[in-house]
C-alpha cells in the first residue's frame, strides 16, 4: 500500500471524477449549472428546460424542449402493475423505503436498459442506437418519477391512483396525481405548481454529493440506470443529507417555541442536539439555494398563511448565524429548511424527502450519462484502504480459546 494515504472521513477534499455538468463555490456561496447561475435559472427557467440544460448541455430550442418535454410526459404513465407492487407494502411504510424499492422494480420493465443482458458496451460505445436507449431511460426515469411518488403516497392512504389529463405542466401533473389536499378533481394553483416548480429546479443537482457519488458508484459496474438511481435514492434518504428535511421540521416541533431556542442551540453546542438544516461539507457561507428558498416561501406564506413554526425556525435562524460555536465552524443554513414550504402546501412530512428525489433523479441521471460517454470508457470505481488490522496468525482451535 505504498503512497496511500487515508482521504481521512468521508472522502474530505477528494475529486473522483472530471465534471462539466455543476459548478459549486463553497467559499463565495456560488451554484452554477452548466455555467448559469442558479438564481437566473430559478427566475426564469422551469424544472424540465433545467433537467435538458443539465443532462444535455445546452438551453433547448423551442423544438428540442417540445420533444424533451413531450417524451418525459408520455413516458410518465406506469404499468397497471405497479400499484400491487405498492399495495405489497405496510400501510405504515415510509415513502422513501417504497421509492428506493420501485426504481429498482421498475427496471424489471426495460431489459432493453440492461447491459448485463444486452452486451456490455450498451451505453459507452455512443453510436446513435445506445444514445437512444439511453434518453429514452432518461424520459422513464424522470418521467415516472412522479408517478411512483404519488403512488408511494395514494396507496398509504388506501386511495387508487389517478393517471394525470394531458396538457399539465411536469409539477402540475405531479400535483394532480398527487391530490395531497384530497381536492378529486384537482384544481392547479399557478402559486404553488410555481413554487414546487422553482424547489424542484434548485434541487436538481448539486455536483457529486452522497446520492450522487452513489450513483456512479453503482453505475460504474455497468448496472442498468434504474438499479443505480435506486442506490441514490437510498443514500438521499439519510438524515445528514436528503432526509435533513425531513429532519428539520422534527426538530423545529421538538422545540416547540422561539422561547425555547436558547436552551436547545445549549444543547447542540453540548453535542446532545443535532441542527437540521445547517452546515454543509462544501458551502463555507450560506448555501445560495436557502435565499431562493426564503424568496419562495414569502410567496408560498401568501397564498397558504404563516406557518407557527416560522417563528421558531428565524429565531433559531437568527440565534446561531450569531453565535460564535456555529461561525467558527462555518455553519450556515442549508437548502433543506424548504421543509417548511412543503409542510404549508400540505405534505405530509415524511414525504419531503420524496420531493428532494424527484428532481435529483435528474441530477443522477445527467452525471450517469456523462460518465458513460466520458473519453476513454467508464472504469469501476473501486477505492483502495490503508489496513490497520492484526498481523498474521494462525488459528486456534475452539477449546483453546478463552
Ligand atoms: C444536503 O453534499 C451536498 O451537496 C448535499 C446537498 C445536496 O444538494 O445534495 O446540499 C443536500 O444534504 C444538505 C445537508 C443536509 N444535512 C443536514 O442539514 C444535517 C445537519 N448537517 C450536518 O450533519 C453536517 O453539516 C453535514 C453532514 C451536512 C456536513 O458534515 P461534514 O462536512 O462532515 O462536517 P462535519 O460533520 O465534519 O462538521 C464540522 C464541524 C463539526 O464540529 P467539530 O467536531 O469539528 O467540533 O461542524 C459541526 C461538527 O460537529 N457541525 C454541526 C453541524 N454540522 C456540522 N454541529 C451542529 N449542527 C450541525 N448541523
């Protein structure tokens, strides 16, 4: 092991792979993709002109986002199958653990996404026939996305699954599938299919964060796309990363009042307490998605009233931007207090981290398709250890052990 040295916990200050997909700057709180920054992107694109911007490069045309679009929603109904596939589940079951299961369900549906059965140089070798079958797994996964979402969600309450009308935009119809305010005939409110719109389109990518680095892992052995997105989505669910949504709005209902801030940020500082929401391994200052989030939420509180526990989330917001134990550390806040939109457009919390898959998967997929089409093939991504375990020596037999 000569020359190896432990990237000590976490892969600190490591890069795996060469990236033209999302520019970060942790120190200066910058986000770019594909070189636009992300606050002209919120303000004037959508998700889906977002998702072709990040898989394919460029700005679509009017006529390359009518195709994008058109493929992503037409791939977007599912088999009949799949409802059994969810009814399968606990009535109690938490959306993600069914989520990670159906990705990797729904490969079963495309053995022509396989490259175990379709010969190895499926994806990597470029000619227009795997390009082909690689976009039209991008239109399946970020189309049906949605769907297993909202079925992730009916079948818990016992209610069927509604297949959207045409013409919906990509978020109106996830709302309309949805129909999380139990409204039957689902009635769009521009207000909030913009605001999902707008959280969809800031959590779509952010360069090689846990689920990401996940996904290539996986996606480096050749596996089909949806084994590897199901990998992602596995990872996503962890309180110290997608699931730190969800995290925050426990914590901001155990501390119950801006009151009891001061004794709970005590609390943290002791170790006995973690703060949801806040710190990041890249972002040194605030993450440039939480302005985005706070614009959107004004937006949000309009239509929908105040939430209590905005209250609670400022003055802890304001208690520990001050305080000297979080600005050593360089704490800041991070995206994941949009808890507190989704929580006033009626989500149920556990959901949350179901709606921070839904537009990474379009994150996932445009780095999984970089690296299959990257100079020079894709080589398994297969770390190295430093062993710090017992020397040699020999067995002993079971009645000479003490
Ligand atoms: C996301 O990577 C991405 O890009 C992720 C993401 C994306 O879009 O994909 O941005 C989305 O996952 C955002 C992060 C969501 N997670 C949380 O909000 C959970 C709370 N945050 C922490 O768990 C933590 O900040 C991490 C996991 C986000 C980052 O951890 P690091 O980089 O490993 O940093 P660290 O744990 O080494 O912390 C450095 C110091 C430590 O103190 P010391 O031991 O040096 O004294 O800061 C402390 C930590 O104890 N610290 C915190 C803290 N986060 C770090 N202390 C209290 N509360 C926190 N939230």
């Amino acid at each position: 092991e000569k020359g190896l040295r432990v990237q000590d916990k976490g892969f600190l200050n490591t890069a795996v792979i060469r990236s033209e997909i999302t520019y970060i700057d942790g120190e200066a709180g910058v986000l770019r993709y594909r070189g636009y920054p992300i606050e002209q992107l919120a303000s004037h694109s959508s998700h889906l002109e977002s998702a072709y911007l990040l898989i394919y490069g460029s700005l679509p045309t009017r006529e390359q986002f009518k195709h994008f679009e058109s493929e992503v929603m037409r791939h977007g109904v599912m088999h009949a199958d799949t409802e059994g596939f969810f009814r399968s589940f606990r009535y109690d079951a938490h959306p993600m653990s069914m989520l990670t299961s159906a990705f990797s369900m729904l490969g079963s549906y495309y053995s022509e996404a396989n490259p175990s059965l379709q010969g190895q140089r499926l994806y990597t070798n470029g000619d227009q026939a795997s390009l082909a079958t690689m976009d039209r797994q991008i239109y399946r996964l970020i189309g049906k996305a949605t769907a297993l979402a909202a079925m992730a969600y009916r079948v818990r309450q016992g209610r069927d699954f509604v297949t959207p009308p045409v013409g919906l935009s990509y978020t109106g119809s996830f709302l309309y599938q949805m129909d999380h305010l139990g409204e039957e005939n689902y009635t769009p409110n521009p207000v909030l299919e913009k605001a999902l719109d707008v959280l969809f389109l800031i959590h779509a990518d952010h360069e090689l964060n846990a689920s990401c680095t996940t996904v290539l892992q996986t996606a480096s052995s050749l596996v089909d796309p949806y084994s590897a997105i199901a990998a992602g989505c596995a990872s996503l669910y962890g309180p110290l990363h997608g699931g730190a949504n969800e995290a925050v709005i426990r914590m901001l209902v155990s501390i119950g009042s801006p009151e009891n801030v001061p004794a709970f940020i005590e609390a943290v500082k002791r170790r006995e307490k973690t703060l949801s929401g806040f710190g990041h391994r890249v972002y040194k200052t605030s993450d440039p998605r939480s302005f985005i989030v706070r614009k959107t939420a004004d937006e949000v509180f309009k239509v929908t009233g105040r939430d209590a526990l905005l209250e609670t989330a400022m003055a802890l917001h304001d208690a520990a931007m001050k305080d000297e134990y979080f600005i050593k550390r360089k704490l800041a806040p991070n995206v994941d207090f949009c808890g507190l939109i989704y929580r006033a457009m009626g989500f149920p919390m556990d959901f949350f981290p179901v709606l921070f898959v839904v537009p990474r998967v379009v994150g996932w997929l445009a780095h999984w398709r970089q690296m299959m089409l990257q100079e020079g093939g894709v080589k398994i991504w297969r770390p190295r250890q430093v062993y710090v375990g017992a020397g040699k020596r020999d067995y002993v037999p079971v009645e000479q052990r003490v």
